[in-house]
C-alpha cells in the first residue's frame, strides 16, 4: 500500500514540474541566445518510482574457463618460475630468492614469523644444497632427488620442519630394494658427519649383513672410536659368532695401533665376551698378548665371565653362516677351521673377492638343519655355536 502511495505521488509531483515546464517555455528567439534558460528540474530513480525488483538481482557469473583453475595454473607458473620473489634466503654466504607464501606453507620454521631483511640459516645441519633441493620440492611436482644429495636434503627438511617431504623421504629410506644394507651402511657414513640423528640410527639398524662386507673397507678403519663402538656394539648386525665382532675390534685397533691403544678397553667393553666358549679366550689371550697385558682390558674380560654375568642374558646378535667358510661349521665336522686372526683377515679377502653382495650368501643359522648338510661334501650336521664350541 505504501509503495502504491509512494507512485502516486511521485506520479502528482512530475505532473507539477512538466505544468511548470509549460508556462515557462516562451518562443525560442534566435537573436537572445546570450539570455540564461531556466534549467531543467531533477528528481532520485526512487523519487521517480524505480524499484529493485522483490526477488533481487542473482545471478552465477559464468566464463568459457574454469577461472580458479586459470588462476591457479598463473600461480603456479609464477612461483615454479621463481618470478617476482619476495623474500632472499642466505645459507653459507649463497643466497636464494623465493616466495614467502610457499615457504610458510610448506615449512613450519617460516610461519608465523616476519623476515623484514630476508632470512638467515645458520644451522650446521642445513646445507645450501640441501635448502636448493627442499625449495625445489616445494615448487616442483617433477622434483628429482640424487642418491648422494638424499642426507643433505633430509637435515634440510628436519631443520625446517617440513612433515609431508619428511614422511616421504622415510617411505623411500624403508624400502628395502631401494635402501640395500651396504647403501645403508653409505648412508649412515654421511650421517656421522651432523651428529646422531633419528636417520642416523635407522642406517645403522639397516646394515644387517652388510656388517662384514664393512668391516673390509677403508671407511671403516678410519671411523672414529664412537662410531666403531656404536656399530660393535648394535644388536642388529649379523655375525657368526662374537668371534668375529672380536676381531673387527682388533682389526680397527690394529690399523694404527700406537695411536689407538688407549681406546682398547673401551673398544673391548662392547664385546660379549661371556658368549664365548671359555678355552677360546684363553687363546687368544696367547694370540694378541700385548692387547690382553693391558690392565683395564683384562678387567673387562674377567668381568664379563664372572659366575653372575654369565647367568645374565645377553644382548645377543642376528646370527648367520656361509657354508663355503669353515670357521662357520661346527668342529666336529672335517671341514671346520678355528678361527683366529689369520683365518678372519683370510675369511675378508674373500667377501673382498665375492664383491659388494656377499652379504646375500649369508643365510639366518635358524634355517631347518637338513639345509646345512648339503653344501658339506662331509655331510656334517650342524654348524658353530657360538656358546658351545672350542678350537
């Protein structure tokens, strides 16, 4: 009712101004084109009775092309491109322009954090080669990854706090046929140069048979005294017996023995030597006497055969055996040689010889014993034990 009302006045009120208009106009004369003319009156739409219609004006604005998705690929484009950077990363004197928006959605280091003057990494752990690749991954869905660059770029993405490359970077180092054990031993090297870290530890837990193949190569001789005492001393790693971990150590300590003496008693505290047969160590006290006459070594040896340690339970390895070595076959068979020093550094010319997949000619010493006899021309019955048998 009120917008009938509102129309009808509207309507009376621009019937007023046209009358007006009417009795205003007077004949054009061409002679007093100078004279002022009285200007036309004006009203609102709203006064001239214009109304938005009830139901609105709603209507889907439509394109040939997906918009967002044109957007997006211009985006995309621009930040693969590294176009229009806003921000500069220095890493070791290098510095990398880049988009703030990606590295605060990628990272959590970045978020919620202003860098007014750029940003500075100076952590040991982070690499410019490393950064490079993390940056690369986060602008790239093609990005492709070396196996030599793969510690760099994991420390990277640890330090930055980057959980989706993260988690992708522990599928691909538990994927065994990717991942070998002598790649993991490779791996666990470069780790040692940042510290522990959880990788470093996974490596290590990953070099399984690869342990002696190890034991072989120059890398291991020349590690430092921690990280040969954190490998002897692992759980995981297979051998025939503590036997040969005992002559890893030696061998280690060999290598510059002047200089590594002094490291004998802790190097000898992660041998188990209460799983040795008791006559075994009183051989090779007689074999190596100048490490055995060192007073702290002589301790831990009587220590670890005590009446009380020999009851405990210890931590015992992943056991295995190669038929063609005798040393890993029981004494009772003809085949069977005692292993001392020269039969250990003959026993690594071979896995030199075998090349770097000996470690699959190592079977678990569990398998069925029917297995065991039938490599041995003297058809013997069972292999070493680690706990019974005596030279």
């Amino acid at each position: 009712m009120n917008q009938e009302n509102e129309a009808i006045n509207a309507s009376a009120k621009a019937s007023e101004w046209m009358a007006a208009l009417d009795t205003q106009m007077e004949p054009i004369d061409a002679s007093n084109e100078d004279e002022e003319t009285t200007p036309i009156p004006a009203c609102s739409l709203r006064e001239m009775g214009y109304r938005e219609p009830r139901g609105g004006f709603d209507k889907k604005l439509c394109s040939k092309t997906d918009y967002k998705e044109y957007i997006i690929h211009h985006m995309n484009t621009v930040i693969s491109n590294q176009q229009k950077p806003d921000i500069v990363v220095y890493i070791r004197g290098q510095k990398f322009n880049c988009h703030l928006a990606v590295l605060k959605t990628c990272t959590k280091l970045a978020k919620d954090v202003r860098f007014p003057n750029g940003l500075i990494i100076a952590h040991k752990d982070v690499t410019a080669k490393g950064f490079e690749l993390a940056y690369d991954w986060m602008i790239h869905q093609d990005s492709t990854l070396k196996r030599k660059d793969i510690v760099e770029l994991y420390m990277a993405a640890e330090y930055m706090q980057m959980p989706e490359l993260l988690t992708h970077l522990w599928s691909l180092f538990h994927e065994e046929t990717l991942v070998t054990d002598g790649m993991a031993f490779q791996i666990y090297l470069e780790c040692l140069s940042y510290g522990r870290s959880k990788l470093q530890s996974l490596m290590l837990n990953r070099v399984r048979r690869f342990f002696l193949s190890a034991v072989t190569t120059e890398e291991y001789l020349r590690l430092e005294f921690e990280a040969v005492c954190e490998i002897l001393g692992h759980y995981n790693i297979c051998v025939n017996s503590e036997m040969e971990i005992y002559y890893s150590a030696v061998r280690w300590l060999h290598h510059d023995w002047p200089k590594r003496k002094e490291y004998a008693p802790g190097i000898m505290e992660v041998v188990q030597f209460q799983l040795m047969p008791t006559q075994y160590i009183t051989s090779i006290k007689e074999e190596l006497q100048e490490l055995h006459n060192i007073p702290a070594v002589q301790t831990i040896i009587n220590g670890a055969l005590s009446s009380e340690n020999m009851q405990q339970k210890s931590n015992r390895r992943h056991w295995v055996y190669d038929k063609k070595i005798p040393h890993h076959h029981n004494s009772a068979c003809p085949r069977w040689r005692c292993l001392d020093l020269t039969a250990f550094n003959t026993y690594l010319e071979q896995i030199i010889a075998a090349g770097p997949n000996y470690s699959q000619c190592l079977l678990d010493r569990e398998e069925p014993r029917r297995e065991y006899g039938r490599e041995c021309e003297y058809e013997c019955e069972y292999l070493m034990s680690p706990n019974n048998d005596v030279c």
